[in-house]
C-alpha cells in the first residue's frame, strides 16, 4: 500500500529506459507537455462585410467568432446612390404623349397627331416625341419648340399629305426643313424653282472657288471706302474675264478659240494682275462674263447691298511684242444709304 496523494504521471519509455530516479528527465517532459498545453488559440476569421453607401458601422461587423459563422451577413443588396440618382433622372427625362399635340413654336400655335410629328422616323420631330427626349411646355401646357413657327405649318402640311409651298417661300421653308432634318420635303424642294435654278447656278460658281471671298472683299472694300470718304456710295474697279491668255486685235480673226497651247515659259510672259481693287476669272463654261456679273449683283442684294455696274473699258497693259491685256474692267456703285 502507498499512501494517497498525487499520482506523478509516468515518464515515457526512452526516459524510462535511461532511468527512473532522474529527476531531470521528469522535470523536463513536464515543462514540455505544460508548453504544449499553454499553446496560444487559432486566430479568429476575419469577415468582410460589404454595405451600401452610407450605412452606419456597428461593433463586431468586422470580425466574429466561430460561433457566430451561421449570423454571416450577406452582401447588401441596396443600389448605389448614384447609380438611383442616374436610373431617377432617366426615367425623368422620358415622356408619354397624347395622340393630339398642342405646340407651341415660337409663339405660333399648332394642334397636329402624333403619328404626322412621327412620320418620318430619321427626322429631328420623331426623334423629339418618341418618348426618349424630354420637351419643356408653355403655361398652358402646350409643348414648347424654340423656334420661329412663321414657316412650320408649311412642315406640318408636308408631313400630313406631302403638299409643298408656294414658290415665294420655297427657299425659307428649306432652312427649316435643314433645320428638322426633313430628307423627303428637301428632295422635294430642291428639285422645284428657285432651288432647282440655285443648283445650276452654284455647279457654276464652283468653277470659281474664290467666288465668296471675292464678294466679301467687295463688300468690305466699299464699306471702308465709303467711310474714309463720308459718302453715301463708294466705287470699286473690277475684272472679270472669262479667256486667261490675251486678247488683241492681230489674233482675233487667226483663232476660233482664244486659249492657246504654249509653253510654261512663254505662259509666265504673260502672267500679270490688273490694276482693279478685285478680279474674277478665268474659268471655263458656257457661262459668260454677263453670267457672272448677274451673280454678283444678284448676291450682293441677297446681303441687302445695292450695287450697280458699267463696263468702263479694258486693261489694255502691254506685256511682250504685240501682246496687250484686253481684260475688260467694270466699275461697280455700292449705295450704303
């Protein structure tokens, strides 16, 4: 029999085999066995938790314990503010509209359906009531387009039963159907008068690329020479001639044409500018130098600029041997008041 008290735990076999009594031996499997014992515990999980803008942080969302693995929040499925915002303004923006529309265009009013403003789709009219463009509306709630409506019944009489104006306003209802972009009435309009005649007039005038120019430097030549002098009109000296080579009385009856073949030597012998504040020409067409004078003064009145022309003889410069330049030179009136 052995008295009662603490049972001391039995050393393993190899410290056994090397001796009971050693009380190194035991000491040491203690200090080994309390060591593994005393182990520090697994860190704990850590969980992302994800939420909507603007949610509040609460205490423990970031990390919990094992036993609270079966409470893992879900990822929150609240939309983002500013993708609501986004989604809010475009459902904002789109419109319902009735099959009657009242407009107001420029402060004209007009009543019309819906299917004749949708008659053509690739036009700016559908695209404005197809639902997808907001359209602001009068105070009298009649939907608002900010343009003149002096011309817009004319629209609307071609998108109801394809009618076209009269001649007179032709040219003003094709600025506004350029303006909705209405494919259809512009093919119709350009291929009546006036704008038929405009085409074969301007197929003309692209002989002349510097024609614009030209009628601007007219325009701006007048206008300084009229207010350095104070006076009412001012007067410009102008070429216009259709022949580039030159003319004189000793080739006229030797050539039905009076273009010559010559060589690019002899052709700088003969380059030269005339002494006129501007010049027109050569080109080559059946037009003629009246054609292109008619232009001129039909275009400066379409800038409300009245201007008259006289021929008042030719350059007549002396450039080599017999050859004279017989560029004919006109004098215009521009009456600024």
């Amino acid at each position: 029999m052995q008295p009662n008290g603490p049972e001391e735990e039995e050393p393993p076999p190899s410290e056994r085999q090397q001796g009971r009594s050693s009380p190194f031996l035991i000491s040491s499997s203690r200090v080994r066995r309390s060591v593994q014992e005393r182990r520090a515990p697994p860190p704990p999980r850590v969980m992302v938790v994800f939420s909507a803008a603007g949610d509040a942080e609460t205490p423990g969302d970031a990390m919990s314990g094992p036993e609270e693995d079966h409470h893992l929040r879900k990822p929150s499925s609240a939309p983002n503010l500013n993708l609501g915002k986004a989604l809010r303004c475009t459902l904002n923006s789109s419109q319902e509209f009735p099959e009657v529309i009242p407009l107001n265009v420029g402060g004209t009013y007009f009543t019309t359906r819906l299917s004749t403003l949708r008659r053509y789709e690739d036009t700016m009219l559908a695209a404005m009531f197809s639902g997808r463009h907001y359209i602001p509306r009068d105070a009298e709630g009649r939907f608002f387009i900010d343009r003149d409506g002096a011309y817009f019944g004319d629209i609307l009489n071609f998108l109801r039963e394809g009618e076209l104006p009269h001649r007179d306003r032709v040219r003003a209802v094709h600025r506004e159907a350029q303006y909705y972009a209405i494919g259809p009435l512009l093919d119709n309009l350009e291929d009546i008068q006036p704008l038929t005649g405009e085409k074969v007039r301007q197929s003309f005038l692209d002989l002349l690329p510097y024609y614009k120019d030209n009628l601007k430097r007219i325009v701006e030549i007048a206008k300084l020479r009229a207010m350095q002098r104070k006076a009412r009109f001012a007067k410009l000296k102008i070429c216009v001639y259709k022949e580039e080579m030159p003319i004189t009385p000793y080739e006229r009856p030797l050539f039905n044409s009076l273009r010559f073949e010559r060589t690019e030597s002899e052709a700088k012998l003969f380059e030269h500018h005339c002494d006129v504040d501007v010049s027109f020409g050569p080109w080559e067409a059946v037009a003629d130098v009246y054609d292109l004078l008619h232009c001129i003064v039909g275009d400066l009145a379409e800038l409300g600029i009245s201007a008259e022309q006289q021929c008042i003889g030719v350059c007549d410069k002396h450039l080599i041997n017999h050859y004279y330049c017989k560029r004919p030179i006109y004098e215009f009136k521009i009456t600024w008041w």
